[in-house]
C-alpha cells in the first residue's frame, strides 16, 4: 500500500531532484531543435528491452546494474579503509548474496504486514538531508555514491522493511535460556594440557591453575571464567560442547581446538537470564536461521556470475 505524501514532501523530493541535476546526474533533455521534422504519429516507440538481471527471488528481479552499482559501493568503501581487494574471497558473491539475503527479508515483511509505504521512505530521505545539512548536499551525496534519486528510494524502501523483519525475529527471541556457567585453561600443547590434568586430578585448585597458565587473556585473570553463555554464544564450539555436556563442578578430559588445547569446568547448568551481548548474539542466530530456512524454500535463480 502507498499512501499520499504532503506537499512539503513533493516539495522536497523535487528539491532533491534538482540537487541531483546539479550534481551532475543525467536529467532530462533539451529542447528539441528548432525546425526539426516532427515524428510521425503512427510510428509506435521501439519496445524497451528488459534490462539484464544479476538473479531472481521468488519471481523478484535484481536488475544487473542495481548489482554492480552496489558492488562498486563496496569496493570504494573498501579502498576508504585501505583494504587491498585481491585478499578479499568472492567478494562479489558475498554482495550478491547480500541483496539476495536483503530481498528474502523484505518480501517476509510484507508477507507479515511490515510493509513500508512511500510516506515513510520519504520522511527518511528528509531525515538524511537534514543530517547532510541541505537537499543539495544530499543530492551530491547520492550522485557520488551511484544512486538517482529513484534508485536511493527503491533501495531504502527494501531495507527499511528487511529491518522490520528482521526487528521481529529478533523479538521473538526468549529472554533467558538453557545455560552453563564455565570456565577453562587453554595451553599450547597436549604434554602440558595433560600435566594440568594431573595437577588437578590431584586437587589443585582450577581458577588458580587458569590464573597461572592459561593463554586465554581475556579470561586468565579470572580464572578462567567464561560466564553464563547458551548453545551457539562461543566462538570455540568444541570448548562449548564440552561445557554442555558436563555436569556441575565436574571437569572435562583434554579438549582440543583451533586455539590449542583446552580444559573445562562447568560450575553451573540452569535456565538463566541472557547478558545483553548473548542475547544480541541469540538474535543473530535467530535471524541467521530464518534465513538459511528461507533459501531452502525460495526459488532463487542466479543469473550472472559474480
């Protein structure tokens, strides 16, 4: 649904209109020189060729340009950080699978109710002005990153309701959860894992073997405490399996990881509250899941090769 702007906002996105002319992008033509022959009325205009497509969504076309434009952001915005594009894998892929990822979010938006209409596309784009201090600056801002004026438009309108959806899912994501509270050693080698775990096997104290040798410097000086954290919240896996699968106060054998060798306690196992920073990492999943789920179900076809 679309809903009718005020005056004040047609006034605006003319005057953006015309911020974007000045900034040089292409506008409309000239006068047509005087004396030349008029077109003859029954001659229909040439049919437009649909324009190439980089893929389709659920029958949604991703124009090849829109594409490539957004490709060309990221590598600018690339260079702005001095990364060297060759040490960058299939970067191409990932933006088009972002796009991708991006259309799947807005079309379960407006399955669910979360459309966005032109009003509210609008009022951002007033937003943004404003923060660029004039519709010229923002007109000069969109013509230096690859957008016309109707382009920007299209694409705040599809990521305005892919955050929608996304602000759902993340709703729907309980506020406790089925938790460890743990802690670990992590060494360089196996010999002196196993030494550890002699050490402890004979009752030396955990927290103060972790203070003493962890590599773990984030956690060391706490004895390697990590926390109350649920299934999926470390970016160890193994460590956290190893937690889950323990009762409390017992200890894990030697758990090996990228990382180097690990020891693990688990102290506590209850349905407890998510810190702020597990919740968000929770909703992440949640979002992550959703989409995966969607790929699964979506027609999708990709159309050039990125």
């Amino acid at each position: 649904m679309r809903s009718a702007m005020d005056s004040r906002r047609w006034l605006t996105t003319a005057s953006l209109a015309g911020a974007l002319l000045l900034a040089g992008c292409s506008g409309p033509l000239g006068p047509l020189i005087a004396g030349s022959p008029t077109p003859s009325p029954t001659l229909a205009p040439p049919t437009a060729a649909p324009p190439p497509l980089a893929a389709q969504v659920n029958g949604e076309s991703i124009e090849l340009a829109e594409f490539e434009e957004e490709v060309a952001r990221f590598e600018a915005a690339q260079g702005d950080l001095g990364t060297n594009l060759a040490t960058l894998e299939d970067y191409r892929g990932q933006v088009l699978q972002a796009l991708i990822d991006r259309r799947l979010l807005s079309q379960g938006a407006r399955a669910t109710g979360l459309t966005v209409d032109q009003a509210a596309v609008s009022g951002k784009v007033d937003q943004l002005a404003a923060g660029l201090g004039s519709n010229e600056a923002m007109g000069a801002w969109l013509a230096e990153n690859g957008y016309s004026l109707e382009s920007f438009m299209a694409s705040l309108a599809e990521e305005m309701e892919a955050e929608r959806m996304v602000a759902q899912i993340a709703a729907g994501v309980p506020a406790s959860a089925d938790q460890v509270h743990g802690r670990h050693v992590l060494v360089a080698s196996r010999e002196e894992a196993e030494g550890l775990f002699q050490e402890l096997a004979a009752g030396a104290d955990f927290a103060a073997l972790a203070q003493a040798a962890s590599l773990d410097l984030s956690t060391r000086p706490v004895g390697g405490d990590l926390g109350w954290f649920p299934r999926g919240y470390l970016t160890v896996p193994e460590v956290e399996e190893a937690a889950f699968s323990l009762q409390p106060g017992e200890v894990s054998g030697i758990v090996e990881s990228g990382l180097g060798f690990h020891i693990v306690q688990t102290i506590e196992h209850s349905e407890h509250p998510l810190s702020p920073d597990a919740l968000q990492r929770m909703q992440q999943l949640a979002v992550q899941s959703w989409l995966t789920s969607q790929r699964q179900t979506a027609t999708i076809e990709i159309l050039v090769s990125p």
